[in-house]
C-alpha cells in the first residue's frame, strides 16, 4: 500500500458550547500539526451552541485554514460528525472533540499507522476505571447485546470513540451511507477496510461539563441497538414461544385436572397472577417493536440529517477543483 508524500488532512471538530475551549483547542492542534503536515484544514461545526462559540469561530476564521459549518440548531454530536464528514474531500481525515479528550500527541502515531497501510486507526479508551460501577456494567452489557448476533459479520469494538483518523476511501464510504438515525460507532465497524486501536486515556475536560447524561447515553444505546441488532425481536418471538409452550402445558393440566377430580374452582390467584405477569410482557414486548418501528418511521420521513444554515471559509483556504488546500 502506498500512501502519497503530499497528503491533505481534513481535521472534523464538533463543538457545542465549546466556546471556551475552542480557541486554545484550535490553537494546540494547530501548532502539533504545521510542521509534519504539508496541508490541512480544520472543518468546524457549530452544534447550535447556546454560548458564544459561533463567535469564538468567526474570530480566529483569518488566523486558522478554516471551513466553518454552523448549524440552524443543536442536531447532536452525530449529525455534526456527518456534516463534517461529508464535506471532507482529503486524503485522510481525522475526528476530534474540541474539549481536550483526545490526545493531540496521537496523531501522529496515528498518521505513521494510515501511511504503514492502515485505513483507520481509532482510538480504544484504556481505562475506565475512573468511571461508575453503572456506567461501566451498561456499556458492558450494551456491546455484549450488539454483538451477540453472529450473524452481522462484524463486530462493534467496546470502548471505540470517535477519535479516529481515516483514510479517504473510508470517509467515501462513510457519506454513501444514509440512515437518519446514526450510531456512528456501528456504522465505522460497519464500513470494514483494514482497521487498527491504539490505546489512549481522555483527558479531563478542559471547561464546561460533558453533553451526554444517563437519558442521552441510553437514547443513544437504543439508536444502536435497532439499528444493529434484530436480537430484541427474536428475544420477544422466544419469549412468546416459550410462554406459549407452558401454557399449553398448563390448560391440558387443569384439563385432565377437571375430568379426574370435577371443578373445585379455586385457581383466581392464578389467573390475576398469569393475567398481569402476561399483559406486562405484552406491553413489553410491544415496546420493542416500537422501537423499531420508530425507527422505520424516522427513515421513511426522509428528513436531512442537519441544516446548515451558514457556511464560512477562511480566506487561507481556496477552492481548487472542488478540493480545499491552504494556500501557499
Ligand atoms: N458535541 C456536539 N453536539 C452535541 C454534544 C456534543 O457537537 O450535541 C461535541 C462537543 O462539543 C465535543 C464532543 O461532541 O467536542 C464530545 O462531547 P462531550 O465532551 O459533551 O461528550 P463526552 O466527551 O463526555 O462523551
Ligand atoms: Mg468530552
């Protein structure tokens, strides 16, 4: 595999309410790059940040080879990596949170790994120790249920995050794909190419406070799950088959019970017990196809991923044959 000498880098920042991290974010990942890196732009979304982030952007637009999104409002961290995403056209394009997590210092590991022959090199949390007992034991259980079913071919890695440099003919890849609904840890794994993790702990956020809680986590759990997982609705056809089985068992049990012995008619225990314990599976049940169904109900509507509702390019950056290189 042979990489080109003169490669371009595309680095996607995502930034909601970043707006005191972004300048020295920009500032950090600028000065590890310019010396290694013959070209290369930042593609900055604003995700409807409530805080003066868009201003933060338009401040430094001169300073920094910019290419500025801001969306029409906050559509979430995987709708701004989409956007990012597809407006990318280097050779090699590199997704990073603006607060300071993700090590600068990687990517050029990172880059040695995609010019040796890797396609993507992402980064693996090595340590989640710091994290809760619940935190811990849910994304467990959460990988363990994506990747039961054997069937997907490929598996989503535990513990990837969106830190993660690809080479081109992945993010291609990456923009022909067009569910609404993204969990774009599955759709990385989904893609294939030849993939490799490199080990790294986050950082501590550097200001602000972390976007994803207990709701948001578990929202996000389930866009992953009905979107890479049919086990949930197998699960409610075993479960059916099953109850199903005992109460046939049952009914030919009080059957033969009746004919031997008349009708005592004792038994309501039974009957509210195996009526409540019945409906509350039924609804659960129901639920699960309702996800789903949710779930179709967003694909079907057609809807764009994001608005962007304006576009800036700093003036570093000019527009070659649809492809962005700093200017000399
Ligand atoms: N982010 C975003 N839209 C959102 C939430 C977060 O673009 O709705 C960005 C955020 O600015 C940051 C990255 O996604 O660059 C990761 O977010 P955060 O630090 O809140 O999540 P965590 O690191 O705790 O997973
Ligand atoms: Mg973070």
């Amino acid at each position: 595999m042979s990489r080109p000498e003169q490669f371009t880098l595309s680095c996607v920042i995502p930034a909601y309410n970043e707006a005191e991290n972004l300048e020295s974010f920009i500032e950090a990942l600028h000065a590890s790059l310019k010396n290694t890196i013959p070209n290369f732009l930042f593609i900055i979304v604003n995700d409807g940040s409530s805080d003066h982030t868009d201003q933060t952007i338009k401040n430094i637009m001169n300073k920094y080879p910019i290419h500025y999104l801001n969306f029409s409002r906050n559509f979430g961290k995987e709708a701004a990596l989409s956007a990012g995403i597809d407006q990318a056209q280097s050779d090699v394009t590199l997704l990073i949170d603006s607060d300071f997590q993700h090590p600068v210092e990687l990517i050029a590991q990172m880059l040695d790994l995609w010019k040796s022959g890797y396609d993507m090199i992402y980064g693996v949390i090595a340590d989640r120790r710091h994290e809760t007992w619940i935190k811990r034991y849910g994304t467990n259980s959460f990988y363990r249920l994506i990747n039961a079913n054997r069937h997907n071919h490929f598996q989503i890695p535990a513990n990837a995050g969106d830190f993660r440099l690809m080479d081109k003919a992945v993010v291609e890849t990456l923009k022909r794909l067009p569910e609404r609904r993204r969990f774009m840890k599955g759709l990385y794994a989904w893609v294939g190419y030849k993939t490799i993790a490199i080990p790294f702990v986050p950082a501590e956020r550097a200001a602000g406070t972390s976007s994803f809680n207990l709701r948001t986590l578990l929202s996000l759990a389930s866009t992953g799950i009905t979107s890479f997982s049919s086990i949930p609705l197998r699960l409610s056809g075993f479960l059916g088959s099953i109850i199903s089985i005992c109460s046939v068992i049952y009914a030919a049990y009080i059957a033969s019970d009746t004919l031997i012995f008349g009708n005592p008619v004792p038994g309501w225990s039974t009957l509210a017990a195996g009526l409540a314990l019945f409906s509350g599976v039924q609804l659960l049940m129901l639920g699960i196809i309702g996800e789903y169904i949710s779930q179709i109900y967003e694909e079907v509507k057609q809807r764009p991923l994001y608005v962007i509702a304006e576009q800036q390019i700093s003036p570093q950056l000019s527009k070659i044959e649809g492809k962005f290189h700093v200017a000399p």
